[in-house]
C-alpha cells in the first residue's frame, strides 16, 4: 500500500494511492480508516486491515486524481536521523570490498524545517554557495523502538520513502559538524508516499537511481550499503527512543565518476529526480529564493 498526506482547506489528510501510474487516484482515509494521519495509520493494525479492504472495494473511476492532489511530505518526523557514506565505491582489483568501511554509521540529524513536500519546489538562499543533492531511501518508524535487537529491527519500519537530502557544501566544509550545511529551510524534501513493507520486501535489494536535468548521475543498490536498514534501526535505538514518524534516511550512493567529474552546484531551474525501485520516484524543482514556496 501506498499512503499519502494531502492538504486540504480543513489541515492535511491521510489518502491511499489507487491505481496505476498514469492514472493514480486517491482514496480519503480519515474516516475508512479511523487514524487521523499516516503516522498513526502505520502503527494500527487495525486501521492498516480498514485501509486495505477500502483500496480492495475502491473503484478508481470514482475518485480524485492524485495528480490535481497537493502532497503534504507523508509525515513530519519528531527526528530526521542522516548517515553519512554508507554505500561503498569502486574497489580495485584485488582489494576486500570491505577493507575501507567504517565501524560505526556516521550519522547527523536535520532539524524539522528542513522537511518539504513531494510538489514544493527548494528556494536556494542567498547565503547558500554550493547545494548538493543526495537520492536516498528512507525508513519510516512505526512503533516506538528502543535497545531493539538486531533481527527485529525491521518489525519496527512501517514503510519506506525517499530523501533528498539536499546539502550547502561549502556550509558543511566550514565546521566538524554539518549541521549547517545540512539544514537550511526546506533541504529535506520527502515522499511522495510511504510504501509499506509488504510491497517493497527486502530492503536490501532496491535500486537507487538519481537523474539531474536529464542526465543520470547515480545509479547504485541498496544491497552495496555497509550497514543495513535493520543494523541502522538497531544501532539508533541503543543510544535514543524512535518514536512513530521518525525517519531514517541511509545514505547516498556516490554519484558516477562522470557526475563527479562534472560537479556543479545547483541553481535555479535545475531539477533533480530520485528513483528508487518498488518505491516510485521524487522530483525536487529548485528555485530563487524569492520563488519560496512555489509549486511545480
């Protein structure tokens, strides 16, 4: 299942995606489901069966287009956990693919006024003098987790979505911490939807595909990350208490030497598509900071 948050003139709903892409609709489920947002959807089993037989009863030919729909990001996290290079590179000829990893995640936060919808376009500051941009897959915490053990971390994700985990890196390369570089207003765009973990399966075996004005620039999977989502939920717990709606985001893959190569930062105009498979794509427009709060 596919869950959404949409704005509405009377505050943001939860809806259920409908149908294929191309011609996806959206299902209300305040009242179907009894849950007032998709955070406490995700932590009910009930309200998860109620949604399920409502999409299964559904005739999409009576319902909205999510295309005219305007996407709230799919919750709004208490805490937004990063890590930092968990995907390995290249490995030469003769090397362990694993001789460079690091022990322990290295992982920083983004505060709440990072987060943006799916359809809000990212204003980049005046202040901002290199902004990056990071495809990642996000794991969404369902029930509260603390001291999890390892080989049940993964009952604690509700669903997955995506993150670009949109970074000044001239800001980020003045201090130890990155905290400034990482959290400017609106640098966390988030969805479109939350995918449960029924549709995605393996965490592990997902591709993760970022285009920039056409041209891809990364293209790796998640089975190269060094720790994996269930490591990643396990490890977080031991030192803190993830509540419902927390959000995870595991890293970036490197981009293509040729990306790389060709490094530049983003202006105005420039768009940045993040693919993950059996999770759909997210499109972040980027704007002057006198167009805040445009849409696409």
């Amino acid at each position: 299942m596919r869950f959404v948050s949409y704005r509405t003139a009377a505050g943001v709903r939860p809806a259920a995606v409908v149908g294929v892409h191309g011609d996806e609709r959206l299902l209300d489920l305040t009242a179907v489901a009894g849950a007032p947002d998709v955070v406490a959807l995700l932590g009910d089993p009930g309200a998860l069966a109620r949604a399920r037989a409502a999409i299964a009863e559904a005739d999409p030919a009576e319902l909205p287009a999510l295309a005219d729909a305007e996407l709230d990001a799919p919750v709004r996290p208490g805490k937004l956990l990063c890590l930092g290079y968990n995907y390995r590179g290249h490995v030469p000829d003769g090397v362990a693919p694993t001789a460079s990893d690091p022990e322990f995640p290295d992982v920083f936060v983004k505060t709440p006024n990072t987060i943006g919808g799916p359809d809000d376009a990212v204003a980049i500051p005046d202040a901002a003098l290199d902004v990056d941009y990071e495809g990642e897959l996000a794991l969404v915490i369902a029930r509260r987790a603390k001291e999890v053990p390892l080989e049940e971390a993964l009952e604690y994700v509700g669903g997955y979505t995506i993150l670009n985990d949109v970074s000044d890196r001239a800001w980020q390369r003045r201090q130890s911490q990155w905290a400034l570089g990482k959290c400017f207003d609106g640098f966390a765009p988030l969805g479109p939807w939350v995918v449960t973990p029924d549709e995605v399966g393996d965490p592990q075996q997902l591709d993760v595909e970022v285009e920039r004005d056409g041209v891809v620039t990364v293209a790796q999977s998640t089975s190269t990350t060094i720790f994996s989502a269930a490591y990643v939920v396990h490890y977080l717990s031991q030192t803190m208490t993830l509540e419902p709606g927390d959000v995870i985001s595991t890293g970036t893959p490197q981009k293509l030497p040729a990306a790389q190569d060709a490094h530049r930062a983003l202006v105005p105009g420039d768009a940045v598509t993040v693919r993950i498979s059996r999770i759909g794509q997210l499109t972040t427009r980027f704007t002057a900071s006198a167009d805040e709060g445009a849409r696409r």
